[in-house]
C-alpha cells in the first residue's frame, strides 16, 4: 500500500474505485464500504483509493468538540493495508481545506486520481458547507466521469454502527460492545515508561504506558487484556486511572503481563481491552489491595483463556510496520546539563541506528502513530561505527531542516560494519520515511562525538548519543 500527502504530486496510469472519509476506528461500517471498493477495484482492474483526514474535521472546524481518536493516522494506515487498499491520500485537514467548495475539490480528485468510481455512505457531504452531498456529487460525477454508489448503514445491536458510538461505549468501560462494533477489540498503543515501581514491590510488576492525551481510553477501571510486543501477546491485567489508593496522580494506563520478566522500559506496547473486570477504588489497606489484585489476575486469566479461541479477525500480515512493534531497541534520555543526551540500546548494529534516530526525533516533536508519506535514501561511508552514526543522525537532520520532515519510518538495507580490523570502513544503506510537522520540543541542531562510544557485549549494542541544541 502506498501512502501520499499532495494530490497534485499524484501520477497514476491505472483509473481508480475511490472513497473519501475520517474513517476513525475503521469500524466494521468502515470495513463494510471498505470491502466493496476491494471488490470493485479488483474486478475492474482498477485501484483501491481511499481520501482521508488528520487531524479530524472537528478538530478544526469545532475544537471544542473534538472527539477523541480510535485509531492514531499510523494504526489506521496498518488497518488499511489489511483491509487491501492499494492507495491512501492522507490529506492535513485545515481552513483551507475546509472552505473549498465540493466542485474543486472533485474535480482534483477526479483528474489526479482517474476516479471512475465513488463509494460514499448515504449521510455522506464534503466542500464547504457540507454542500458535496450525494445528490451534487452524482451531478459533478456526470460531468467529471465517475459514478456515484451508496452503501446502506451497518447495523451493530439494532444501531448504526459509527465512530462516535464506539467512543461512547469506551467512556463507559463498556469495552466488549465496543468489541462487537470494531469487529476487534478496542486497543491504545504506546511506549512503556518508568513509573513508581509500586507494582513491582506489590508483586505485580506493570508496564506504564505513555498514551497521548487525544486518544479515546477506556474508562477508569480494571480490565482484562492482551499485551502485544513484536509478533507476541501475552495475557495480562491492566488499570486504567489514577491509583486512588497511592496518589491521585496522573491518569495512566497500567499493564500486568502475566508470567512475564523482561525488560521492555522504551519498548513500543499494544494494549487490546478485552473485558471490564471491575471499576477502580481505593483500598483501606495494601494487603486488601494485594489480595483484590490476585482476584483480578484469576478472573483475567479465565476470561483470557477463553478469548484465545475467537478467531483472529485481523490476522497479522509480514510487513515492515510490525518491525516498528519489535522492541528491537531501546532509547531514554539522560540528564545534561547543557544539551540532550540519550542512551540507546539495539539488538542488532542496524537496531541502534534506528533506535538512535527514532530516540532523537522523539526529542524534538510528539510523533506517535504518525505515519509516512515522503520517502528518501540515504547512502553513507565513514572509517569507523562512531562516525558513521553522526553522520547518519546529521544527515536525517539536514533533511529535516532543508525539507521540514520529520522521520518517522527507518528501514536500513544495508550496514557494513568495519569491525574486524582490516575492512576498508562502515558504510550505510537505508530508507527514511517522514512527514510534514513542526518541531514542538527541543531544536536539535547536530549530534556530537561528545563522549560517543558504541559498545557491543553478549545482548548487543549500546551507545550514549549528546546533541547540540
């Protein structure tokens, strides 16, 4: 699938089957419209083309209503993929956008995409003013050369299944109606971060998940879920809330992964909420806390058991974004008294070189679930591992700052290591993908040699990185 962000950039030789939409949780409605364009592009020969926005309208056109997200642009992308389409125009949603009437839009749309094909929901509108309904885009069909075709609703328990449901049902912890209408179960994705370590003296250790403010949680309460890390999931148990037994703090999402002991602080964590076990309170004592937990695990474990046997309704295909859910790497910032520092850890020599760019960009802007839409290769030599990796870090830089791109995707090709003694140097060979967003953190203007050293002992390689800001 590939993934663009500027029509008019758009060269197609094949004619397209096309549908436009938020298409927020890619719902089983979503699916349903989502599979007849599948169909009709294969049948005709045609490709599977699908329009879509971030941030959301509302979020521009009313902020004070802007509904929390199902699904970040990068899950959205990966559903998608599965579901067979073939294109997607990932368009930045603004007042531009917004105030362009249906005809320009259309007759864009048509002519860059070779739309033959559009396949809308019956409440469907777009243009200002939401004057592009289904009666005025068949009129602009007719004279633009595509047909218009409208798919019925998709019932879910005698309702129109729809995102603004899901949400409502998720504001109620009631997670396995949302299950039902998702046509999977509701999950949020995230990096595991340090916490308290409150868990793990309780004899339950979690992993904290780093979850961003717009996405739709579930409410607070106590659930029993799957944890996915690389190709894995785990059963476990999570809290959503506050800990009203400890601190009040901050609202986290906290995750117990049964018989699990491994280190996964940086790690990329999918959580799937399967059901509500109960709500969250706070507890006379730790011993009432612990035993209420052990009652929590036992009641998790058998639902869990259970739940395997459903099939899986998204099986998992190869593809080079599951390797963004391997904890291949590992990256955290280290106090500097004048710069930034991170101390990166990889598998493999090519996993600290995404982990080091990876880590570097996440100082410099929020950019979870973002996804793709600009590709570059880069081709690099140097004498030795230390210089290769600044190299490799500046010269993502000076895309970033000739091109405004923030990389997102890494995919290394090829790494020549110069070890052992004797090789003629390190070379690197890799693909980059970025998108269009502003820098809202630290400025980095340049990784340094500053104390860099790249380590290699028996569970890989680790590196300490300081950038110039």
């Amino acid at each position: 699938m590939k993934i663009i962000s500027d029509l008019t950039q758009v060269s197609l030789q094949q004619e397209t089957v096309l549908t436009i939409g938020a298409f927020d949780g890619v719902h089983r409605g979503h699916q349903a419209l989502i599979h007849t364009v599948v169909d009709r592009a294969r049948a005709t020969g045609r490709l599977a083309t699908l329009i879509t926005f971030h941030p959301h309208p509302v979020v521009v056109l009313a902020p004070d209503r802007a509904p929390p997200y199902l699904t970040t642009p990068g899950e959205k992308a990966a559903l998608l993929e599965r579901l067979g389409i073939d294109l997607v125009v990932l368009l930045s949603f603004d007042r531009r956008l917004a105030a362009t009437p249906a005809r320009d839009f259309m007759e864009m749309v048509s002519r860059q995409l070779k739309v033959r094909e559009l396949w809308v929901g019956s409440d469907f509108a777009l243009g200002r003013n939401r004057e592009g309904t289904v009666p005025r885009l068949r009129e602009l069909g007719q004279e633009l050369g595509y047909q218009v075709h409208v798919i019925e609703p998709v019932l879910g328990s005698g309702e129109v299944i729809s995102s603004s449901r899901i949400r409502q049902l998720l504001r109620e912890g009631l997670v396995e109606d949302a299950t039902r209408l998702l046509g999977r179960y509701p999950s949020l994705s995230g990096e595991v971060v340090p916490g308290a370590h409150r868990g793990h003296r309780l004899g339950f250790p979690t992993a904290n998940l780093e979850v961003r403010p717009e996405r739709a949680i579930p409410a607070d309460g106590v659930y029993a879920v799957f944890a996915v890390l690389g190709a894995e999931r785990y059963p476990g148990v999570a809290n959503v809330g506050i800990r009203p037994s400890f601190d009040n703090g901050q609202r986290l999402v906290e995750v117990h992964i049964f018989d699990f002991d491994q280190d996964i602080y940086g790690c990329d964590l999918v959580v799937e909420f399967v059901a509500r076990l109960r709500e969250e309170r706070r507890f006379a004592d730790i011993q009432e806390l612990i035993a209420q937990m052990r009652r929590d695990s036992d009641a998790a474990r058998q639902i869990l058991a259970e739940a395997k046997q459903v099939p899986d309704l998204y099986p998992t295909p190869p593809s080079r974004k599951q390797d963004r859910l391997d904890c291949r790497y590992r990256y955290r910032e280290l106090e500097h008294t004048a710069d930034r520092a991170l101390w990166v850890w990889g598998e493999r020599l090519a996993d600290l070189f995404v982990g080091a760019a990876e880590g570097m960009y996440r100082l410099m802007a929020d950019l979870d679930g973002l996804v793709a839409t600009e590709w570059r290769e880069i081709r690099l030599e140097a004498w030795d591992r230390e210089t290769l990796l600044v190299r490799w870090l500046n010269e993502l830089l000076f895309y970033t700052e000739s091109e405004g791109l923030m990389f997102v995707e890494f995919e290394v090709e090829s790494l020549l290591d110069p070890a052992p003694a004797g090789s003629s140097g390190a070379m690197l060979i890799a693909r980059v993908g970025g998108v269009s967003v502003p820098a809202t953190k630290a400025h980095v203007k340049a990784a340094t040699f500053h104390n860099l050293e790249i380590v290699q002992d028996e569970t890989g390689w680790t590196a300490e990185i300081t950038f110039d800001v």
